[in-house]
C-alpha cells in the first residue's frame, strides 16, 4: 500500500479508509498510545494499537525515536484535540531507538544550546521540524516572488577570484600543499602553481556577477551560499550564510527600497498564509522565552502580531543624517547609556540600529545615503561628496538585514573611487566593461535568508535556523 502523509490524514479530518503510514514514535504510553510524527506537519497522529494481539517483543521496541511502519483503519478520535485517529492493524518495526542512549529521551525539555550540539538529531523535535519547514517555505516564496516578477535566477559562482564587498573577508581555495608551498624569488606564494593559476577564494556576495546580468536580462537575482571569514561570534552572524540579491537595470535607490518591501512583506504573508501551524507553535515557544526574561525588556507584540503588523504597516524611510540626528536628541545618548560614541560619519553599532527601530520608529526603518567612507567602492556617489546611494533596511530584533545600493554607473567616478579604496581596476576589467558598453543606472540589494528566517520564526540565535551553522570554531557535521 502506497504511504499517505500524516498531514494529509490530519487535514482532510476524513474517517473509515485504510492507509500506510511511517514514521518516528515520539512517545508510547500505557502500551497502546502511540504519537508517531513524519514531519509533514507539526501534530502527531495518533496510533492505537492493541497490546493483546502485538508481539511482546516488538511494544518493548516502540520507544521514542523508533520508525515503524504501520498499517491500519483511520477512524474518528474519541480523544479531545484530534478529529482523527488510527487504528493500527500490523506494525512493522524499521529501526529501533535505545532509549538509554537516545539523546532526545530526555523527560527534560532539551535547552537551543544542547540541540545545536545534537543537530544532526535536532529536526526531530517540534521547534526544528517547524523552523525548518518555514524555512523552506520562505526560500520558495522567493523563488515565486521573482518568478512572478519575470526576474532571471543567475547561478552566479561560489569560488571567484574577486572580493566583491572589498573587505578582505574571505576564505582561500587552493589545492597547494601547506608544507613545501611553491614560492616565487621574492617568498610569496607562487599561484601559477595552483589549481586555477591564481589566488581564488569562496564568494562573499553574487552582487559583481548578478550585475553583469543584469546590464543584458535587465532584472536578476542570486540566491545562493556565501561565506566570510569575519571572526564575530554573534547571534547574527555565520561564516556560511545564504543571500537573496535582486539587481535590476533602470532601477534606482528608490525603486531598490519599494523593491525590498515588497519582497519582504511578500514572503512574510506567505509564511502566514501557509505555515499557520508552525508560526503559532513558535509563537508560544518565543512567548514562554520572554517570560523569562525582565518586564523591560520583553517585546510589546506576540510572533504572528508583530509578523502581521509588519504586513500592514509602510516601512519608515530615513536617511543616515536624519538616523544620527534621532540618536543625538535620544534618551541614551542623552545619559550616555550606548556604549558606542554616536557622531555623523560612525558606522551605526547594532545598539543604535536597535534603538531607531524597536524604541523610536517600532518598525522596520530603510535608511539611505550613507557616508560613503564606511560603504563599499561600487555604491553610487550622491552629490554632495560626503554620501553615497546605500540603503541598509534594519529590523526590530535583528537590526541590519538588508544591504544594497544604487550601483556606481558612471566610469570615471567608479575608477577614480577604486583607485582611491585600493580595489584592483585591471583585474577587474570585467566589471568596469559594463560601464564602457551601455552603461545604465541599475540597483540591488542583498537579504540576508538567515536573518529573514530569523525574523519570521522568531528564533533568537541564527545557529538555530540554518541546518548546521559554520561559525568560527565550528564546522561539525
Ligand atoms: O550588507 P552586505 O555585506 O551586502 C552585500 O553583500 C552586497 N553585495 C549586497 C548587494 O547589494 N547585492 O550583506 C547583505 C546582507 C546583510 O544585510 C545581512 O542581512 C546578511 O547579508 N549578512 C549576513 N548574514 C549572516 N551572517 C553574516 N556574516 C552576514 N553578513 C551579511
Ligand atoms: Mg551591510
């Protein structure tokens, strides 16, 4: 018999057929309960056996954790909580789970902490089953999103020559050995030796590729990995971490922000419209988390309200000098409570980000035209001389989780301001071409998936949504 899902038995709330289902125990009481879960959907279905007429043998091996595969009547549950149950008519055990050894047997609800160090286990409980089902969800309505839109997906690629932001963050590839490294006259490492000739490393952003395209396809966008080699060891940042970048022909700074709006709000209703269950579930797991922490600094909005008020509410646009001039007249900064001196030209530190969007604005705040001595060569210079085209959107929880720009078209300017920041002109030939053949004023931005991910789920750690987190110091699994 083909298997059904349980969500689909669960969904459907229809009684008296047969099916096929498999799945993992994830408790058996009294001999007879079983709550069996496949992952399809957050509930369990219940499997009632009979214990007269089971194998001694085999009710000693349905412990949590076990797989079976089951077959039985779906019949209508005379227990609260559930329309449906199944009466099982054969078991068949797949694999059995010492609970000695078992590390999720644990009567104790486990902490983040512990599961992180357990994530190749760690999808098998509620929070993990529901974080990554809308994880997926929202890397599908990105998908859609730009489809709908006609934008182009461009695999721009993972190993590169280039350092695209210009911040020196990157990890080496290289098939050279480590002891008796080919070296020039001068000591320095000889990369003709190596695999691609040169020095190459792994892609801190798909941006300079994604241009290219853009300056022919007019409107692409990159979803893939990309890596830096940033030692912070912080709730928001991996060494591997996924980013969306749209980067669109014609577009400017202006644009570029509706454009991120509309992508962000797209994928948060999307999430509510068909990860009702996972949301909810995560809602209750983030309220009980507050709880435990001081009045103070509990947040106002449950999960889903904050979600939804996000959907119904215009993100307040700003710029740099007016988010400088908010933090000057504010109450920290007043009694000196940052930590971080605040002047114009700073880099704004996540406590000020903080402060504009979760006490000022209470909302997610785009703000623009940045100095330009603290943003990348390739952002537009403004007119003023000071500032450049950039637009950060920062999120209340999160802070920064949209980086991008209106993109330098102008030849001259570009050259004269990668001369001026070090960047390498001729090897970046390639680049400076699109704005020798029909240059054209484009923008884009990058989304960071895990922080948006973040964000969605509630999750306060971005290790705990993202499978298995890259972090300094951390590579298992
Ligand atoms: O601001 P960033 O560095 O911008 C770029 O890479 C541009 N090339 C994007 C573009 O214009 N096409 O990174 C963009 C976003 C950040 O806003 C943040 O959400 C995320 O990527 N991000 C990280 N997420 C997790 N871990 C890290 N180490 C991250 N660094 C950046
Ligand atoms: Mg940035």
């Amino acid at each position: 018999m083909a298997r059904t899902k349980l969500k689909d038995i669960l969904q459907s709330e229809k009684a008296d057929y047969q099916v096929n289902v498999r799945g993992w125990v994830r408790s058996f009481r009294n001999n007879q309960f079983i709550a069996l879960n496949d992952g399809s959907c957050m509930a369990n279905l219940q499997v009632v056996i009979d214990p007269e007429n089971t194998d001694e043998q085999l009710l000693k091996q349905i412990t949590a954790g076990a797989a079976l595969n089951i077959n039985g009547t779906v019949i209508e549950s005379p227990a609260k909580g559930q329309k449906v149950e199944v009466k099982a008519e054969s078991i068949e055990l797949y694999g059995e789970c010492n609970p000695e050894d078992y590390p999720l047997q644990l009567k104790n609800r486990p902490s983040l902490e512990y599961l992180r160090e357990i994530a190749h286990l760690r999808f098998r409980t509620n929070t993990f089953g529901a974080v990554f089902r809308v994880r997926h969800a929202l890397a599908y309505a990105v998908h859609k999103f730009f489809n709908d839109k006609g934008f182009v997906y461009l695999h721009t690629p993972i190993i590169t020559a280039s350092d695209a932001e210009g911040a020196g963050e990157m990890f080496k590839v290289t098939t050279l050995p480590f002891d008796n490294t080919p070296r020039n006259e001068d000591g320095t490492v000889n990369f003709k030796e190596d695999f691609f000739e040169r020095a190459a490393n792994l892609t801190v952003s798909g941006q300079l590729e994604a241009e290219l395209g853009a300056m022919a396809l007019s409107e692409v966008y990159t979803f893939g990995p990309t890596f830096r080699a940033e030692n912070s060891n912080t709730a928001r940042h991996l060494a591997e971490f996924w980013m969306i970048e749209p980067e669109v022909a014609f577009n400017d700074i202006h644009d570029n922000a509706d454009l991120a709006e509309e992508l962000l709000k797209y994928i948060i209703k999307y999430a509510l419209d068909n990860n009702r269950e996972d949301l909810e579930f995560l809602a209750d797991r983030l309220a009980n988390e507050e709880k435990q922490k001081p009045q103070n600094e509990r947040s106002e909005m449950g999960l889903v309200e904050k979600l939804e008020f996000v959907l119904n509410n215009d993100f307040e646009r700003i710029t740099y000098t007016e988010a400088i001039d908010v933090l000057m007249q504010s109450k920290p900064y007043k009694k000196k409570k940052f930590k971080f001196d605040v002047s114009w030209g700073i880099d704004m530190q996540s406590e000020h980000e903080r402060y504009l969007v979760e006490k000022h604005y209470k909302k997610p705040v785009v703000v623009t035209d940045y100095p330009k001595d603290i943003k990348a060569f390739y952002m537009r210079q403004n007119d003023d001389g000071k500032t450049v085209a950039a637009m950060d959107i920062l999120a209340p929880g999160i802070g920064e989780i949209v980086g991008g720009s209106q993109r330098e078209e102008r030849l001259d300017k570009l050259t004269q301001r990668m001369q001026e920041m070090d960047i390498p002109t001729e090897e970046m030939y390639w680049y400076l071409d699109t704005r020798k053949f029909g240059t054209v004023p484009h923008a884009g931005f990058g989304l960071g998936f895990e922080r948006i991910v973040q964000f969605v789920t509630g999750m306060g750690n971005i290790r705990d949504v993202i499978p298995f987190p890259r972090t300094p110091g951390n590579c298992e699994f």
